[in-house]
C-alpha cells in the first residue's frame, strides 16, 4: 500500500465529512440558505413576554419576516425590552403593533407585527409603540374565573332584584 | 502492592503523564503528516461501512420508533424532528464513538500492544527513534481527526433513515418532515454542540486506546486483555462524559 | 560456509557517518572472511561495566560486576536463562539505569547522558533483537531504510544504493519488496541485521542471535556477524547461550551466572577450562553448579508425609 493509495481514501473521506456536515448545516438546521439577510433592528416593549425566546419568529399575517435579537428587563419601566431584527426586505409603518402570539395552543411564542396606516415606516432603532403583552395562562383563568364570579353576582343580583318585582 | 483501588489511580496516573508525552511528541507527528494520513485510513476509512451501515439502520427504527409514538398524539408530522435532535444531540456522537471504540480503538490497541510485544518500540528507541513520536502519536491525532467526521455520517445516514421509513415507506409528508426539522434544529446549539461531543469522545477512545496498547503486557493474552479493557473502558466514559456534557450543553432549553 | 564471494560495503574512515558523508570521499572497503583469531594487541575499551549493580523491586539482577569490552573485538557474553545478560544490554544501551556502578560507552558514562546526548549515542550503536523485531507494518526495504531517512537527510537514490547494498551484504537483496510477515526466522534475522548496521554504527549488540533457527541460518548469521565486525571496524557484543557457534566466531567470552562473572577467557581457554560452571554449560551436562532439581524438600519426606495429611 503505498503513500497515494492513502492520501487517495482519506481524502475522499475528509470529503465526504465536510459535505455531510454541509448537508446538515444547510438541509437540516434552521441557518437560512445563502446569504445573510439584511437586517435592521427595532424596539418593543411588553409588561409581559411570557415564555418568549432569543431567535423566535417575528410573524406578520403568519409569514416570517425577522427573529428575536436580544430581550431584556429594562430596569427604569421594569418592562420587557424586545429587539427584533426584521428583514429590510420588509417595511412596517410606524403605528405597527408588536403582539406576543403562540403557536398552536400549546406552543412556542412569537412576535405577531400588525401593519398600522401611517405613511412613515420603521427605521433602525425606532420603538414599536403599541404592544400587547403575552397571554398569562394564571391570569387568564384567574380573569375568567372573575369574571364568571362576577357575572354570577350581577345574575344573582338581578334575579334577585327582578324576583321581588314580580 | 494489590489492592486495586491503589492500582486504579496508578494507571490513571500514568495515564494521565502519557497523555503529556503524547501531546508533547505531537509536534513531530504533525511535520511528518503523512503518518497521521496512514493512520487516519486505518481508523476512520476502514470504518466507513460500519458506521454508515449502523446510522442507516438505526435512523431507519428511530423513523418506524418515532412515527409509532408520535402518531399517537397527532404528531407525526414532527418525525422529521425527533429524528434529527436524537441522532444530532446524542445518538451521533455516542453510537459513533461506541462503534469507533469497538472498530478502530480495538485496532489500535491490538496493533500497538502486539509492536510492544515483538520489540518493535524498543528497537525504535534503541535506532534513536521516540515511539511515541513517530508511532504513537499519529494513532491518536488520527482517532481525533476521524472521530467527528464519522459521527457527522452517521447523523447523516440516520436522517437518510428516518426519511426512507418515515416519508418513503410510512407516508409522512415530506414537506413537513423536512420543513419542522428545519425550523427545530439549531446550527450551534444542536449541530455544533454534537459536534463539540464528538471530538471529545473521539479525543476520550484515541488516549484510551493508545495508551492500553502501550501499558500492555507483552504477552499473547495480555494483549487480548488489554484490547477488551480498550472497549470496554471507551465504552464507558463515552456514555459517563455524555452524560456530563449534555447536562451542560442543554440545561437551558 | 556463509555469503559466496566478497562482502563489498561503502565503509567510511570515519564512524561519524551523516557529517562526514558529503565533504569526504567514501572509502572502499572489500572484506574477505577473516578467521576469528584472538589477536594479542590489547585495545582500548569500547565499552567499561563498572562495578555494576541493577536491582528490580526486590531482585538484584546484576552483582557488581565489571567487563571490559575491547575496540574491534567480538565478544560474547553467556549464561543462563535469567542471569542477567539482557539486562547488560539494555544497560549499554541506556534503557535501564544501574543502581550502583558505571556504564561507561566511549568514555562517556551512558545513564548520566541526557535526551539529546542519548539519542546521538544511540545513532552509532546497532541492536539485533531475539527475533529481528522488524517493524511488521513496513516492507523490507523500508526496514533497512528506516534509520537513513530518520536520521540523514540523503537522498532517495543514495538510500537505494545503500539499502541494496546492506541488504546484498546479507544475502537478502532479492528480498527487498517483501513484507516481514512472508519471511522466514532466519530471513528476518538477517533483515534485521542489515537494518542495525544501516548508518555503520561502531558498536554492535546481538541479543540471542541464534536463537530458534536451522543449521544453515546459524551458520549464516554467525558468518555474518563475524565479517561484518571486522569489515566495519565496529565492536561486537553477542548475548547467547549457543555454544558451538558464538565459540566459532568470538574473540573473548564472559560467563554470567546470578548476576556475576564466574569465568572468562578466549574461546580456546573456555574449551580447555576445568572452571565446573563453565564444564557444565559447554558439556551441556545436566547437574553441576546449576542443579538438575528445583528446590524442595527431601524425597522421602515428600512420599512418607502424603498419607499423615
């Protein structure tokens, strides 16, 4: 066996490697294809964001057009500072609304951008206004279950009140 | 002295100033790459059938496995996931590695237990040679080297498997199959951290292996028994640093 | 018996062989087959044991012993399995330190070398190891050129010509293109010699050269160790217990038993020695200074006592 024989197969291994991994990075993983998209960032901020994660989606009529950058708390408000990256591709006007949305019924959360009618757009580094903060499942039943007290109270005091009358 | 926990951490402990040697001879190796090359044709291409072969199949039962579970719960459109995050984050690496161990570490060992015995390492220091320089340490680099590529064929051919049962022979919708997989998998936290596993495993089987061959009693038996101890002890330490690895990789997900 | 024809080597006048290959003209040497005589010109020591002791864990191997080995001289060193003799190679050699004494080669006292210092002395020294210990996953040719591409910067061509010509001085040049594994004991003995004296070394170290081979092997390689010592000006030290041959081609001998020297002499003077180790050992006489039977109690002990337990 001599020296070419093995740089030969050992090439032809390191090969098949790199282009598996290829495979992998390119076919398998979340990497978008080709070049790196052009980016620019904006601000939201929300009281709650929930179980939002860096590099979630950022959605608008369900359609990905950005990720999650960076969260954090900002220490003035004590409200959750969001930045998202949107493709520059895609323009919001100023008046967007930023909504924490889930997936599914169950499943990870998002970053919802509904378009307002202003005629100026976002630009990098501007923040996103009106935002509206991730459904808490606790305070949602909580409030339901609220409310549903409080619907049977005012029943309660109508029927009451309309008993009488009678 | 006999008692073998004594005896224990004196092998780990030469073990542990062989592994120096080895690292410090390997400059030597690294001019003479054409070694490593040899080596790496011994221990990562004559492995090729093995590990393409196990990653096909066991792909292909994670596809028949997963598509059993996951339909279950209306799910099986996420088969493309459950293959993928298992052979990326665990059964890659750690398959891979138990099979390298099993193929290529037994080789080694056997090899370098059998130049032991018939004098070989000595006549080289005697020809004013250093062993561990020119025989050694291209072995080890060569495991290194060898060790990641071969896990990243093996996810490969696990996926290939997932995607011959589950789309192919099953029926999943191969949209979804590849389009969640694509959305789940992350570059640097599944691919990158498999990866990061692999050369560690494959750093873990080529010391292993090395230095069993070296530390081998040059007899007949006392290299069969130290080719045994080379699996047996990779074997090991893969899972055991498996499991350390992945309790610090994805402690946060 | 032994190689036809003449042993024709590229010997240089000088043992320092990569330095002085390009700025001087290689000398020719042709060797004939000399007889092994014990010349009575005294030379100086090539090698000096001094009062060597060497103990392993609890076993002392060696015993304070001292031998000389004279310049240009072949001499063997005998005893029993055990006794020690391999132990005075690896000494030589620098692989084991002595616990107590000096091992002194050319002058310098080998255990207080350094790394480097090591080495250097280990380029000039040949070793033939009990069964050749040829590297198993290279051929023959690149055996015997293993130490030339290793140390020198020749070259191909000049390594060709070299390794043809060391190999043509065992016999064995047809054999160059062949693996270690499709030779025979004797083939693999000689390969392995050609191998030790590929840079010309100037000391030679055979450890049980004639061990497990057939009569024309023994012959050959006895042959060959005799001629190429004198055609090389190199010393020679055989580590044996094969009588009738190393008797046949060395000048002086040294017998090892329980790590001392117990006798000494030319081979003429171990023929006629009424020394009663060296009787035994050269007769092949079963009981003597080495018991026939291995310690243990009496026999009739042995028989009575097996009913009382």
């Amino acid at each position: 066996m001599n020296r070419r024989v093995y740089d030969f197969w050992v090439g032809l291994f390191v090969i098949l490697g790199i282009a598996s991994l290829a495979f992998l990075a390119l076919r398998v993983s979340n990497v978008s294809s080709g070049n790196p998209t052009k980016v620019y960032r904006v601000t939201a901020a929300f009281d709650n964001i929930g179980g939002l994660k860096v590099r979630a989606p950022v959605k608008s009529a369900g359609v990905v057009v950005g990720r999650v950058a960076n969260i954090q708390l900002d220490p003035k408000t004590y409200r959750a500072v969001v930045s998202i990256d949107i493709e520059q591709r895609f323009s919001f006007s100023k008046d967007s609304s930023a909504e924490i949305l889930t997936s599914g019924i169950l499943g990870d959360q998002y970053v919802g951008l509904n378009p307002g009618g202003d005629d100026a757009m976002l630009a990098a580094g501007d923040k996103i206004t009106l935002t509206s903060s991730a459904l808490v499942l606790e305070r949602l039943i909580s409030q339901f279950m609220f409310s549903k007290a409080s619907e049977n109270k005012d029943s309660a005091g109508t029927s009451a009140a309309a008993a009488p009358a009678k | 002295m006999g008692n073998p926990f004594v005896d224990g951490f004196i092998k780990i402990g030469f073990a542990a100033r062989f592994f120096l040697a080895v690292l410090w001879q390997s400059g030597t190796a690294f001019r003479r790459f054409g070694l490593i090359i040899r080596e790496v044709y011994f221990s990562g291409v004559l492995s090729l059938v093995i590990i393409l072969v196990s990653g096909l199949f066991v792909g292909m039962v994670l596809g028949l496995q997963g598509y059993d579970t996951l339909q279950r719960f209306g799910a099986s459109e996420a088969l493309g996931v459950l293959v993928s995050l298992s052979l990326l984050r665990e059964l890659g690496p750690v398959v891979a590695g138990l099979l390298f161990a099993s193929r290529a570490g037994s080789a080694i060992t056997a090899e370098i237990g059998l130049m032991k015995a018939t004098e070989q390492l000595v006549a080289m220091e005697m020809m004013a040679v250093n062993p561990v320089a020119r025989v050694i340490a291209p072995r080890f680099w060569a495991g290194v080297i060898s060790m990641p590529i071969l896990a990243a064929l093996f996810s490969t051919m696990g996926i290939l498997g997932g995607y011959l049962v589950g789309v192919v022979l099953i029926g999943v919708d191969a949209g979804s199959f590849w389009s969640q997989m694509q959305s789940q998998v992350d570059l640097y936290q599944d691919i990158g951290n498999g990866l990061i596993k692999s050369v560690v495993f494959g750093i873990a089987v080529s010391v292993i292996a090395v230095f069993e061959g070296f530390d081998a009693p040059a007899t007949a038996e006392g290299v069969s028994g130290a080719t045994t101890r080379t699996v047996v002890t990779s074997s090991l330490v893969i899972l055991g640093l498996d499991f350390i690895l992945t309790a610090f990789m994805f402690r946060g997900i | 018996m032994g190689p036809s024809g003449n042993i024709f080597l590229l010997v240089h006048c000088n043992v320092n062989f990569p330095d002085q290959l390009l700025s001087e003209r290689p000398c020719f040497k042709i060797a004939s087959p000399m007889p092994p005589s014990a010349q009575i010109v005294p030379a100086p020591s090539l090698v000096e044991i001094d009062n060597v002791t060497f103990a392993y864990d609890t076993r002392t191997i060696l015993k304070g012993i001292s031998l000389s080995i004279p310049k240009g001289k072949v001499v063997a060193i005998m005893g029993g399995s055990g006794c020690g003799k391999t132990t005075l190679l690896r000494l030589i050699g620098g692989q084991i330190k002595p616990s107590k004494g000096e091992v002194r080669v050319a002058g310098s006292a080998v255990h207080e070398l350094d790394g480097d210092a090591l080495y250097d002395l280990r380029r000039k020294m040949g070793m033939l190891f009990q069964f050749g210990a040829l590297f198993t996953d290279m051929s023959v040719y690149e055996n015997v050129a293993f130490q030339m591409r290793e140390h020198t910067d020749l070259p191909e061509s000049m390594i060709r010509d070299l390794v043809l010509m060391k190999l043509n001085a065992v016999g064995l040049r047809g054999a160059a293109h062949l693996m270690p594994s499709e030779l025979s004991g004797g083939m693999a003995r000689r390969v392995a010699l050609a191998r030790a004296i590929a840079l010309d070394p100037m000391l030679m170290m055979y450890d049980e050269p004639f061990a497990g081979l057939d009569p024309i092997s023994l012959g050959v390689i006895g042959q060959l160790i005799r001629q190429l010592n004198d055609a090389l000006g190199a010393t020679s030290i055989l580590v044996t217990h094969d009588i009738v041959e190393s008797l046949a081609i060395v000048d002086y001998v040294y017998f090892v038993s329980e790590g001392s020297i117990v006798a000494e002499g030319t081979p003429a003077e171990i023929r006629a020695s009424q020394e009663p180790f060296v009787r035994q050992f050269v007769g092949g006489l079963p009981d003597g200074p080495v018991p026939f039977q291995y310690p243990a109690k009496p026999y009739a002990d042995d028989l009575m006592g097996a009913p009382r337990a």
